[in-house]
C-alpha cells in the first residue's frame, strides 16, 4: 500500500493562473440527495466541511440544478436558484471556508434523462436537443431556439450568483449524457440548425453557456468544464474516436472560456487511443495545454458505476502519472464518499486505516 512518502507528488501545491489549492486532491462531485424540499441544510454544509477540515484540496459539490423547471430529477436534489436555496449554499460555502477548504458548485441539468411527472416540478417536461431519451426513442418535440437560449441564460446566472456566493470556481457538467452531452452526442442530437450538424457544430451550446457564464464572472475567475465519452446508459459511447477529434473539441472550448478540463473516466489507468498510455485526462493535457482533472476509481478495486462495493487499491499507479505529470489534478469519489478523512490518511502514511467503500454510504451524510 503507498507509504507517506510514495504519495508526495499528490501533495504538491498545484498553482494555476487562476486557482491554487494546497495539494492535487478533488472531490468528485456525487448525487446525494439529502437536501429537503431541494435546499440543501446544515447536514448538508456539515458533510462538506468535513471534506475540507481533512486536507481536500477542492470540493466540487454534487450536481445542483440551474434555474430551469426540469433541470433536476428528485425530491432531494439542491437547486442552485431562488433565494432558500442560495442561502443554503451561502452556508456551505461558510463552512468550508471556516474549515480552510475551497469549493465550487457544478452547475447541471438533467435533459431527456429526466422522466414525465418527476419531482420537483412534475408538471415540466423533460428537455433536449432533439426530444431524444438516451437510447434514441422519441419522447417529446425538440427545444425551440428560444428554450435554448433560456437554458444557456440560466447557466450564466447561476455563475454569477456561484461568484456572488463566494465559490472559489465553477464547474459545469457536461458529461455522461446529460443536456450538455445530449448536445455533442449525434444520437441523441439531430438538429438541422446552428445547434446541430457535423461534431464541431454540435458543440455550440456548450460554447454559449461558457462563453454566457465567462462574462458574467469575468476574466479571473475559474471555469471547470467536466466531459465524458461514456453516458449512463452506454458505457461503450464514444464521442471521439481519434486524438485530432479530440484537439478539435477542447480547442473550442477553450477558446470559449474553459480554464480547468474534468475528464471522467470509469477507470482512471485506461489508456484512452490506441499507441499511447495516456488516458483521456493525459491526452487532454498534452492537446489543449490546459491543466486537468483525472478520475475513474480512485483508491478502490470497482469499477465507480458499480455501487455494490468495493475494497481498497494500491495508489501506486496514480501516483506516479501525477509525479510524471500527465494530469494535474485527482478526483476522489467514493473513497471520499465513505471516508471523510481519506486524503488526511493518505497524506499522513494512515493507509491501513482508509475504509474501503461500502454501498451503505450511499444512505448516509458520513
């Protein structure tokens, strides 16, 4: 098991024009669901503080819902909008940053995988690009360029009020076939207008929303943007098969206004292109120049979209693509899921003490 020692490099400060955070550890943002009425509440400030007052570099919170009927799917998933909300966030925030932590929110909406007469709202629709549900079934007509432009307007408000709050970043889901990723991913975008088209075209809502949020927080202050190949109902899914795909879809957002690149793979150690062990965090790096967020299983031996249990794996491997400087950064799921203390072990040498993930902690603030 890594020893205090072999686990330095995740330790180094990481310094960036925009961020600095006092070692290369993440919390993953994970769906919790315990925030009543979709406010989150002191259990939920507390359980982030815990993170903070054990050493993790940034919290990024779970998905919150911008300000749109449909961006959510259950009673106790936070919003990040109206004003019981916000001021629950306004208290998190208080909370990490008493705790010495940094956070930012990710910003989400669900899109198509939202079903008719879920909570809150149930009146409101699913939305997408092409009224398309993930494994291609018409559900509902596609969004007019107006409900388009609203959704990327309400994007941009929930950066300005994430700065306003006092957020130290942002991060925008667009990952895993939610409303962003509906928008990349040709099946389930079909559009014949500037939001449609060729891969690139596809692109253009993700764009506007960056480039909306980017003027709202101005020039200095960061902007996370979290992509995936796989979705949640294809694990397979790819959405580029080649490096030169992917130098054409981070040059676009790059130049739209990301700072930050949060690369989700299921398992962090998977070579992503053929010819290379770099895996899509590293080829992210090396193509956009940008620094970048890895994760897919940190710290355990399952596969992190199987919640059925895992037990504790060696960090060698990660450490040493950090020490070779292939990614930046680290995101901890459900290591830090279970364990609130996992990187202040870590850090300290403690590995005999992580507690390995168990699927009970998905019923618990821990």
């Amino acid at each position: 098991m890594t020893n205090e020692s072999t686990a330095k490099p995740l330790f180094k400060t990481f310094n960036s024009d925009k961020l600095n955070l006092p070692n290369r550890t993440v919390m993953a943002p994970m769906t919790r669901g315990f925030s009543p009425g979709n406010v989150p509440d002191e259990n939920v400030a507390a359980y982030y503080r815990r993170r903070a007052e054990n050493e993790v570099g940034l919290i990024i919170t779970e998905g919150t819902g911008i300000n749109h009927p449909s961006s959510v799917s259950g009673a106790g998933i936070p919003l990040f909008h109206g004003e019981e909300a916000l001021s629950g966030w306004a208290e998190v925030v208080k909370e990490v940053h008493e705790a010495g932590g940094k956070i930012a929110p990710q910003l989400w909406h669900v899109g198509m995988t939202r079903s008719k007469g879920d909570v809150p709202n149930e009146e409101a629709e699913p939305v997408g690009p092409s009224g398309l549900n993930l494994d291609g079934e018409q559900v509902n007509e596609p969004m007019s360029i107006g409900e388009v432009e609203e959704i990327v307007q309400s994007y941009a408000e929930a950066a300005a009020e994430a700065k306003r709050l006092g957020f130290d970043a942002i991060e925008i889901h667009g990952a895993h076939g939610y409303l962003i990723d509906q928008f990349f991913w040709k099946q389930t975008n079909q559009r014949t207008d500037r939001y449609g088209g060729d891969f690139t075209d596809r692109m253009q809502f993700a764009v506007e929303i960056v480039e909306a949020c980017r003027q709202e927080v101005g020039e200095d202050f960061p902007v996370i943007f979290r992509f995936s190949q796989w979705k949640m109902n294809d694990y397979k899914a790819k959405l580029v098969d080649t490096p030169d795909e992917l130098d054409r879809f981070l040059k676009r957002l790059t130049e739209a206004g990301v700072d930050i690149f949060h690369c989700s793979t299921r398992r962090f150690w998977e070579p992503e292109f053929e010819g290379s062990d770099l895996n899509l965090a590293g080829w992210t790096k090396k193509l956009s120049g940008k620094p970048v967020i890895s994760v897919g299983s940190v710290g355990l031996d399952g596969v992190f979209t199987d919640f059925s249990g895992a037990g504790k794996a060696n960090l060698d491997g990660l450490v040493d693509k950090i020490d070779n400087e292939e990614f930046d950064l680290v995101a901890i799921g459900r290591s830090l899921l279970m364990d609130p203390e996992w990187v202040k072990k870590v850090q300290e040498g403690r590995t005999d003490d992580l507690l390995a993930f168990s699927k009970d902690a998905l019923h618990k603030l821990y």
